[in-house]
C-alpha cells in the first residue's frame, strides 16, 4: 500500500514544512492541486518542492487544459522528471470522447469550477434576489451551509471506507474485476481527472446537500436559480426553473467527463437528502 498526501498551492512555508514531514512520515507522494484562480501557481511549488525533499514524489492532482495548455504543462513536468527522475507525476484530463456533443462538453465545463465557490456565490445571490432581511439571510446561509458541511463529512467517510475505484481505473483494468464479460481499454481516459475514490460522488453530496436545504427553506421545488461558473469554457449563466433539474444536469455532467458511475451520483444524493433531512428537524428549521 502506498500513502499520499494532498495540497492546496495558497501557503508557501506551510507547504515546505508539511511537505518535508510527509516525507519524514514515509508517504510516498504528494499531490498539488492546479486552479490558476483560486490559489498560486502549481508549477513553482512543484518546483521548490522537489528541491526542498529528497524521496517524496510530486504530482499535480488536476490540471486542466482549458486553461493551461497542455504543452507547457508538459514541458514543465518533463523538465522536472529530468531533474527529479522518478518523482513527478502528471494527470492531464484530455477528454477524448468521439461521441459527447460539444453542448455536453460545455455543461461538464460548467459544472467544473470549485463546488463551494459556485455554490456560495448561487446561494448568496439568491438571498439578495429575493431581498431577505438580515435575520432571514442568516438563517438561510447558515442552514445551508452548515446541512451541507455534514452531508460533506458523511460523503468522505463513506468514499474512503468503501475506497471505490474511478471508471479511469475500472475501464483501464477491466481484466482485474473478476466479471468475464469486461475486457479492458488501456487507452480510456477520462476528460476531469480528480485524486479521490469515487463512491459516492463529492458532487452529488454537494449539490444535493443545497438543494435539499432550499427546497426545505423555501418550501418547493420550484425555487428559480441563476447559476454562472467562472471554469474555462463553460459558457454563459444557466437559469433552472426547478431545484431537480440541476440535480440531474450535475449527474449527467459528472459521467459525462468519466468520473463516475451514475450510481454515486444517485447514492450521493440519497445521504445529502437524508442527512439535511436531519440538520433541518433537529438543529434549524423546527
């Protein structure tokens, strides 16, 4: 069994020392989240943390094309496996789907930038469209937020207990899985690529999470959203008429670019309906 360990490019001396004491700690890797947007650049800190250890290997959990050409990226982690052999590993997620429609690649793209941001800034509009007062903004963000904060919790106990394999892997290693009807696809790959196990789905918990808690909140479905998504690529703002209609564009999305099985996507929304259900009758809304 290897261990790794994972790391937001926004601390640089936080990241040196706990960098040094994972490798201390005898973990094998390390991974590097790469946004562009919301934290420094992936590349520098690749960079002075190979220098400052000397066996932990690094590599960037996320990095997506769109924003990043793929041949600098490329480049710059050739340059380091030259100075590093052995110790820089690369996900690229290249989507290289004959068959998903540029619409369907657009609404993975949307759906694509960091789950808290969008869904933060969607909830905070919204509170103001609907001109809450002080005390019922309140309410609402804080029963939103917190609801979904557990079903969080309950969502990454579940995926590193059950440690369920992602269809990159699932597809690539189709001759492991004891079924004789699979074969396997060495050449699959998956358009996002992310360094999580994949049941049930982080997404689906999410979203779910939300939009049970509106629904609850203001009492139907039918609760209008704009939602906009800064991620490279995913187009102009989308308007929702009912809270199940983004449930189901957020799954269809997830499989669309290879990271799940629609099941987790489903058993995702299941424990976020169950668990604001919760949060609703015994710390809010009663």
């Amino acid at each position: 069994m290897k261990i790794g360990a994972h790391f937001l490019p926004e601390d640089f001396p936080v990241f040196i020392d706990s960098l040094k004491t994972a490798e201390d700690a005898g973990y094998d890797r390390a991974w590097i989240v790469d946004s562009q947007m919301l934290w420094e650049d992936v590349w520098v800190y690749m960079t002075h943390g190979l220098a400052a250890t000397e066996r932990i290997g690094l590599g960037v959990a996320v990095s997506n094309p769109l924003t990043r050409h793929f041949t600098v990226s490329a480049s710059a982690a050739a340059t380091l496996a030259r100075l590093h052999p052995g110790r820089v590993t690369l996900g690229m997620g290249r989507g290289d789907s004959a068959v998903r429609t540029p619409e369907q690649t657009q609404t993975v793209l949307f759906w694509a930038e960091n789950t808290f941001v969008q869904w933060s800034r969607t909830v905070r509009l919204l509170a103001e469209e609907r001109e809450l007062d002080v005390r019922e903004s309140a309410r609402l963000l804080g029963f939103v937020h917190v609801a979904t904060a557990d079903a969080m919790i309950t969502c990454f106990e579940a995926k590193y207990y059950f440690s369920f394999w992602r269809p990159f892997h699932a597809i690539r290693r189709a001759d492991t899985d004891g079924n004789r009807g699979t074969t396997p696809d060495p050449t699959w790959t998956s358009f996002l690529v992310v360094n999580h196990p994949e049941y049930p789905s982080g997404h689906s918990c999410f979203t779910g999470a939300v939009t049970e808690a509106l629904k609850i909140y203001f009492g139907a479905d039918a609760v209008p959203l704009t939602i906009s998504s800064t991620f490279a690529g995913a187009g102009p703002s989308r308007t929702y008429a009912l809270l199940g209609d983004i449930r189901a564009e957020v799954a269809d999305a997830r499989v669309w670019a290879g990271l799940h099985f629609r099941n987790s996507m489903q058993e995702g929304y299941k424990l976020a309906r169950k668990v604001v259900r919760n949060a609703a009758s015994h710390d809010f809304l009663t």
